[in-house]
C-alpha cells in the first residue's frame, strides 16, 4: 500500500499528487513511517518541490517541515557530526569483527537497512520492531544531546554487535535524510522569488524549521528571506518578521543580542536595509525590549566579557537601527559614543568611527542640543581629525562620507565647517614635502579631494531642502492654528492670537507669492553651490571646469583607476548640483558610461544617471536610448544596477516605458540568475500598475525581439513569461486581434513562427477562438509552414478541453479548415518554387542560344573581313573548318547544359510540353552526327561559294 501511495506521488494528476503528498504528512505525525521508507519519502518530496502545480508544491513544503519536526534522528542533523558519529561506530563495529573489511560492513549495514525495511513493513503492526526502533532511536537522541557527535568524549557502551550494526544503519538514514534537506536550499530560495504567496510562506516556514535543527546552508538562505519584508503582500511580511523573531529573539536578552549583533555584521547593503525594517517594525511593536538593548550597549561598550571590536561596531549598528523608530534610545549613552566610537577601539575597528557618526545622525534634536553644549568642540575636531586625516583607502571614503554627513547633521552652521574642510584638503594637496615626490602619493591625494569636495556640496544640496522643508513645516503649522482659531470664533468665542487679515491675504493670492519666493530662494542657494552670489566663484565653482577637463583627458586619467572613479563620482554630483553644469556635461557622461575600462567607473557613472533622470527629467530625457543600452554592457554589476536603476525610474513613474523596454525583457534570460530574477520581478510589479501597460508594450517587444537574433529557446521563455503576466480575458481577446494583424506585415518565416507561437500561449476564452477564427484571412496565406501549423494546432487541442458543445463543433470545422489550407498551401508553394526553377532554366537555355549565335555572326564577319582584304580562301578548306567549329561549340554546349540542367520534362504555360535542356541538346548533338561529313561539306562550300560569288559582283559594279 505505501508503495503505491509513492508512485501516486508521481501521478498526472495535481490533485492527486496533492492528495498523496497531504497523506504521506498525517503518517508522518502519527510517527508511522518506517526509517526505512524515511529517505524515500524524503526524496520524492524534495524532487515535488519543482512540480508545475502550486497545490502540490504547498503539500511537498509542509511534508518536509512535518519530517523535520517529528523526525528520528535527533534535533541536530548537522552533516558533520552524523559523519563524525557515524564514523566512530564503524571504528568500533570492525573492532568486534576483525575479519571483516569495513566494505563488507557498509555492504552488510546497507543490506540490514533493506531487510529492515522488508520487517518493518510487514510487521509495522507488532510490538516488537517498534521496541527495537525506539531503543535505537533513543540511544541516538541522548548521543546528540549530550554533544557526543561533535566532541571526544567516550561513545556509549554498547557492546552487543546487533544493536551496533543497527545503529550505524541508523546513522547512515540519518546522514542520508540531512543531505537530501540540505540539498533543497537552492531550490528554497528559487521559491522565494515565486509569484505565488504560498509557496514565500510555506518555503520560509521550511527554512525556519532548517535552522532550528541545524541544517547545513539554511543560515544563508535565511539571509536572503530578510528582503521579503519589503515585499506588498502582507501576509509575506509578517511571515518574515515571525520567522525573524521564531529564530533571533530568545528569552535571554544577552543571547537575543547577540544573534542580532552577529546578523548585522555578516550582512551586506541590502541585507542591512531589510533588517534595519524588521528591527524598526519589531521596536514599534515591542518584540524587541529594553532589556535587549541593554544587552546592546553592554556589548558596545565592552562590559561583556570576550567583546571584540567588531562585535562593539555590530552592536552599535544594531542601536542606529532601533534608534531610527525611537531616538531616545541613544539618550544616555551620548558621552559613549563619543568615548569608544572615536577612540583607541576606532583604530582597531576603523568601520566603529562610520557606526557613531551615524548614530550622530539619529539622534533628536534635543540631543544634539545637549551635545553641542557637552561636547561640541571636541567633537567637530574629531569629525575633522577623521576627514582630513590618513586612514586606509578601504575605510577612509565611507568614514569620510559618514563623518561629513554629521557635520551637517549636528552642527549649526555647518557651511563654515564644511568651507574650513575644503582648504584644508587643498592645501594639504599640494603641501608635500621632499621625500613626497611620488606621483602615487599626489593622485591618492587628488581623489580624496575630488571626494571631499564634491561630498560636501552633494550634502550641502540636502541641507538647502531640510531648510525648506522645516520653513514650510513652520508655515503649515501656523496656517493650521489660524484655520483652528477661525473654527472656534465661528462657534462664538473670541480666538486667541489670530493674525488679521489672513484671509485677505489668502484672497489676495500672497500665499501664494510667498511659496514662489521660497522657491526662488531655494534655487538661488542652490546654484550658489557652484557659483558665488557675484561673478566671482567660490572653492567649488573653480574647481568644476578642472573636474570637467581632468574628466575629458582620458588618456591621463585612465592610468590611475582609483583617481577615475573618484574624478568621475565628483563630476557626477556637481552635475545632479546644477541643471547647466549637468547639460555641458552630459556627452561626457555618457561617453564614460560605454567605453570606460572600470567596471566601477561605468557602474558608478549608472547609479549617477537614475538620480539625474530624477532631479532633471527634461535633460536626460533624450538620452533615453543610451540608458536602456546599459543593459547590454558585458559586466555583470554594471547591467545588475542598470536593472535596479531604470525598474525604479519606470515604477515610481519618474520614467515613461518606451519602445526600449524589450532590452528589459532581454535580461530576462540573463547568464546570470540575480539579474533575471530582477527582471521577472520588475515585470511582475509593472503588471500590477493600473491596467498592466505589458498589455500595450507586448505586440511592440515581440517585433522587436524577433528581429534580434537570440535562440529560440530563450525567446519563446521570454514571451511565455509576459504573456503569463495578462489575466483579463479582454485583454487576451485584443490581443489575438493584434497579434494576427501582424502577419500581414511581415514577410518573414521566423517573425511568423513566433507570432504563431504567441498565440500558442494566450489563454483563449470562447470569446478569443471566435475571433480566431474571424481572422483567419491574415494569417491563411502562412499556414503552410510546418511550425506555424504546429502553433495553430496546439490553439486548437487546448480550445477543445474547454469548449462547450456547440463550439467544439465550431472548433472542428476550424480544425479541417486550417489542415485543408495547410495542404492547398504547401502545395501552392511547391508547385511555385518548381515554376521559379523552370523559368530560370528556360532563361539559362535561351542564353546560351542567343551566346551560340553571337559567336556564328561574328565567324561570318570574320570571313567577311577576310574576303574584303583580297586573301585567296579554297572553299573546301573553309567549310571543314567552320564544320569542326560548329561541332565543337555544340559538344561544349551540351557539356554545360549537362550540369546545370535536369533531364525531367516539366509543363510550361500554355500547356506546351518544353524538353529539358540536356534532352534538347543531345537529340541535336544526335542529329548532326548521323549526317553523312561529306555532303555537310559540300553544302557549306556551295553556301560560301555563292556569298563569294555575290560579293564579287558587288565590287565588280
């Protein structure tokens, strides 16, 4: 019966496939799985986890998770101690039988568990077999937990050879059932990336329970479910921040900490992002506690026995994290911060100076307060020590960046500061001293400048808008008290503090006018980034045309990669800055951008054009092409942030979706997986916006991609994908229309099979196949082709499964209309290509008869010629002569229309039966040889004779 029930696993049916695999989870939970059939079951579930069907993929997720809950090998199914464990058993069973190689062993305990599987079930049923499996089980159980597997200690003492062998097949079950889970982590994270909520739920559920026991390559793809969180779906977002809080919060706040800590150090950008969510979500909510955090600012400030310098950084990330939801976290360890974050720890972990500025930036403005008047000079000298000083390459531009950031987060007049950092980095940059004369030393100092200053104009932009911002909060503030004083006077009382004549201002229109001098203001301070309030120009305006020049002398810059992509990063901020330095410099950009050697310099200068298609939309927007050309670029980072970069653009609406989208779908079927998948996800967010504009932008990429020339396989991937995306019948309807349309306007087979196989794909309601069917004179004269008529076919077989009665017959006679076209059509076609080669061999033979007699005129102008000089000719001679010439033109004639023709008879027009070439020539050649040499002769003499005889009269008159 449970053989049956595992080939049902395999069974056509989804349902039933589903069915079977619920079945196989309630045996499991009532423990009635024998270890023998364990692995078994383990593998065809695994192997359901890439069925087509979605239900069955659901039942496959929760079999596994119930295996790994009631499994019986222990709560730890690390590969290494099974093998550790595994190992030493077998040590200790060739001890007991020393005449026994350990492959007879393996070979014995190999057999016992297929012989054990033969008892266990037929005699599942007795008390006996599950005695005997529970007393191994146990053995194990207290072997594992005692951490036997992964330490030195002695082995149980189990000395009868019996209860060895059996426990080393158990063993090798066990070791069997954790590879086969562990195996299954790649196809867990592809499930991640599913469309559908199930299979996220049900595969995060899978990874949970995998690492609770320990499941080889499970912490990895953990990491990989924390980006989930930003996903729309709610359910998929809380499915994440329960899995996060199942795994990293325990009831020991030290031990929580420190899971959080480690997560945080571990984690790249992206993955910090996603946590710093989860981290804000679970503080607002309360999951994370105040104990927690006291567990955090322990590790950080090293009163944890064993802390690290890193683990301080990871703990102080952590804090930055929770304190952006509440920044009264970091209240009372101000003094802290500023101690350990910038102090000898700094200099063992550089990245812990980044962490406090960062915490700098979190903090409420009336912490800065209290540390301006605590600590402010001490700390803007660090901050300063930090920019302008030498830390390494690796650490010094993110330090930097972060450390400029907090000056203009902190302090009150940052600009000054900021003015006081610029020199200093000029001057700095040509004060070197003697033995400093190498070039090295002078370019690393030259691209620290250009970070420098383009950094602190970059953030002196954002400080401009934050003054907007809270000008136009103080405003709205005022406005909202006005608006609650006229509230209360029209009920009766008197309003306290009302300015008059609001409302003539507001009827007026100076409202107005004072948001369009704030705007005018705004875009004043901004352009004096650049350029001073005079003509004159400050550090930063003079410095422009000198980035723009370093940035064209390509020949200069591109020996030095780390000055390259600092010139080119500083020249791409002054360029977000202001709108004219942008449009002098845009054909650099964009020059850079394709034929830059780094990688990083065209990734960079990537990144750089998505904020200038936001800050300046009018300028890049006839550059649109050379965007989507990004794509292309042969380095793998470059075209991942090309993706990132335009699928931001094209959703928020901040690009419009042109005819260049195709180069989108291309990345679809890109050699590399992230890339792909990024693509699937961006036309999956795009199919959700308003009336799914994939809709419209199909019939326009499917030209384009037919004419690139990409494998088919990959093409037919690509629109099955796309057209997967539209689920309105009506859609579907217009586009059968669409689609049909398009045959007439192309002429090429390849564009027809692909068009045909569209259609293949579209899921066609009674509606669909009814204008199918209408269409069918734009699309009858393609039908020949054998892959057309394969694609219409399939239209037909699917239509038939779900038509009613009454269409099915309308289905049919559609059926034997496509098939008698598709004859009549081949046949066309053959009998016009057989036209086509008869016309070309008439035309070669009437050729070469029209050749045949240019060359006999010519002869007789020659002998013409010769007659005109008064040269003497006897006329016998002359006759044999021209008789061989003829005979030899006719053998070379029929020689050539030997190759180049057929010797089969085909019909001409008229009916007229026309003789192949080789046929005509020979009967000719056969015709001249049975005349007799002689009277041929004679015949030409007299023929020769008479023209010499009339041209002598001629000249005798």
């Amino acid at each position: 019966m449970l053989e049956i029930l595992l080939e049902r696993c395999r069974d056509v049916s989804a349902y039933t496939r589903s069915r079977v695999l619920q079945v196989w989870a309630e045996l499991c939970e009532e423990r009635s799985i024998s270890i023998g059939l364990w692995n078994e079951v383990a593998s065809v579930a695994a192997g359901r986890l890439e069925d087509k069907s979605s239900i069955v993929r659901k039942s496959a997720l929760t079999l596994l998770i119930m295996m790994l809950e009631h499994n019986p090998f222990g709560p730890q199914l690390k590969i290494t101690s099974f093998e550790a464990t595994l190992e030493k058993y077998k040590t200790k069973l060739s001890e007991l039988e020393p005449n026994v190689p350990s492959e007879a062993v393996s070979d014995n305990s190999d057999s016992e568990v297929e012989n054990g599987n033969d008892e266990k079930d037929s005699l599942s049923e007795g008390k006996n077999v599950n005695t005997g499996e529970e007393s191994i089980t146990d053995s194990f159980l207290d072997e594992v937990e005692n951490g036997i597997a992964g330490k030195d200690s002695s082995l149980p003492d189990i000395s009868n050879l019996e209860q060895i062998r059996a426990l080393v097949a158990s063993l090798e079950s066990g070791l069997r059932f954790s590879k086969c889970i562990s195996a299954t982590m790649p196809i867990l994270v592809q499930l991640m990336a599913s469309s559908s909520a199930t299979d996220v739920e049900n595969s995060i559920l899978l990874l949970m329970r995998c690492k609770q026991f320990q499941i080889d390559g499970s912490e990895a793809c953990l990491r990989k479910m924390l980006p989930l969180v930003f996903s729309q779906d709610k359910p998929i977002r809380e499915a994440v921040e329960n899995a996060f809080i199942t795994i990293y919060i325990t009831k020991s706040p030290a031990e929580t900490a420190k899971n959080i800590m480690n997560l945080a150090i571990d984690s790249n950008i992206g993955d910090l992002a996603a946590l710093e969510f989860i981290i804000g979500a679970l503080v607002s909510k309360g999951d994370i506690t105040s104990s927690i955090t006291a567990a955090l600012w322990d590790f950080f400030c090293f009163n944890v026995r064993g802390t690290t310098a890193e683990q301080s950084r990871g703990a102080l990330s952590v804090l930055c994290m929770a304190a952006k939801s509440f920044p009264s976290i970091l209240s009372y360890h101000l003094q802290d911060i500023i101690d350990i974050g910038f102090g000898r720890w700094a200099k063992v972990e550089p990245l812990l100076a980044r962490a406090a500025c960062i915490a700098l930036q979190r903090l409420s403005e009336d912490d800065k307060k209290k540390l301006l008047s605590s600590n402010g000079q001490r700390l803007f000298a660090i901050l300063e020590s930090l920019v302008i000083g030498s830390l390494p390459d690796g650490v010094w531009y993110t330090a930097a960046d972060k450390a400029i950031g907090a000056i203009y987060s902190v302090h009150p007049n940052p600009e000054a500061l900021a003015a006081k950092l610029a020199k200093k980095s000029l001057s700095s940059l040509f004060d070197c001293s003697e033995s400093c004369s190498s070039t090295i030393v002078q370019v690393g100092k030259l691209g620290r400048f250009l970070f420098i200053l383009s950094h602190i104009a970059m953030n002196h932009l954002v400080y401009i808008e934050s003054c907007v911002k809270k000008i136009q909060k103080q405003k709205a503030k005022k406005e909202k008290k006005v608006a609650e004083g006229q509230s209360v006077d029209a009920n009766g009382a008197t309003p306290v503090d009302v300015p008059k004549g609001n409302g003539i201002n507001s009827e007026l229109g100076l409202a107005a006018s004072e948001d369009a001098i704030l705007d005018t203001l705004s875009e004043r301070a901004e352009k004096e980034i650049l350029s001073g309030a005079s003509n004159d120009k400050n550090l930063i305006g003079v410095c422009a045309p000198f980035l723009s020049k370093l940035c064209r002398n390509f020949s200069l810059i591109q020996k030095y990669p780390e000055l390259h992509a600092s010139a080119m990063l500083a020249l791409c901020r002054l360029m977000i800055i202001d709108a004219e330095f942008c449009e002098a410099n845009l054909q650099l950009l964009f020059t850079v951008v394709e034929s830059a050697p780094s990688e990083t310099v065209r990734s960079n200068c990537t990144i750089a054009l998505g904020d200038l298609a936001v800050r300046f939309p009018n300028l890049l927007e006839p550059w649109t092409e050379n965007m989507y050309a990004r794509l292309r670029d042969p380095s793998v980072s470059v075209r991942k942030n090309a993706v990132l970069v335009l699928s931001h653009l094209i959703l928020n609406d901040m690009m419009k979706v042109k005819g260049y989208i195709y180069e989108m779908a291309m990345r679809l079927e890109d050699e590399d997986e992230r890339i792909s998948n990024l693509a699937k996800l961006f036309f999956h967010e795009l199919s959700k916006k308003g009336s799914n504009p994939i809709y419209n932008l199909l019939p326009d990429m499917l030209g384009k991609l037919s004419n690139h020339n990409m494998e088919r396989e990959s093409f037919c991937s690509i629109m099955q994908f796309l057209i997967g995306s539209i689920k309105k019948d009506k859609q579907t309807e217009t586009l059968v229309e669409k689609l049909c349309s398009r045959f007439s306007g192309v002429s090429d087979v390849r564009q027809w099979e692909y068009i045909s196989y569209c259609l293949s794909q579209l899921g066609f309601t009674e509606k669909g196949m009814k204008k199918l069917m209408e269409s069918f004179k734009t699309y009858e004269h393609v039908l020949f082709e054998e892959s057309v008529m394969e694609n219409f076919s399939n239209i037909v077989n699917k239509a038939k499964k779900f038509a009613k009665p009454e269409l099915k017959s309308c289905i049919e006679e559609f059926e034997e209309k496509l098939n008698k076209f598709h004859v009549e059509k081949k046949e066309q076609e053959i009998t016009a290509r057989n036209a086509e080669v008869h016309k070309q061999k008439v035309a070669s033979l009437e050729g070469l008869m029209v050749v045949n007699k240019i060359r006999e005129d010519s002869a007789e102008e020659d002998i013409t010629d010769e007659g005109k000089d008064g040269e003497i000719i006897d006329p016998s001679i002359e006759g044999v002569t021209r008789c061989v010439t003829k005979v030899s033109k006719v053998q070379s004639v029929e020689k050539e229309c030997s190759v180049a023709s057929s010797e089969v008879t085909d019909t001409g027009l008229g009916g007229m039966e026309v003789q192949s070439p080789r046929f005509f020539m020979r009967a000719t050649a056969g015709a001249s040889k049975s005349r007799a040499k002689k009277p041929e002769v004679k015949d030409l003499n007299v023929d020769t004779s008479a023209s010499v005889r009339r041209k002598t009269r001629s000249r005798k008159r």
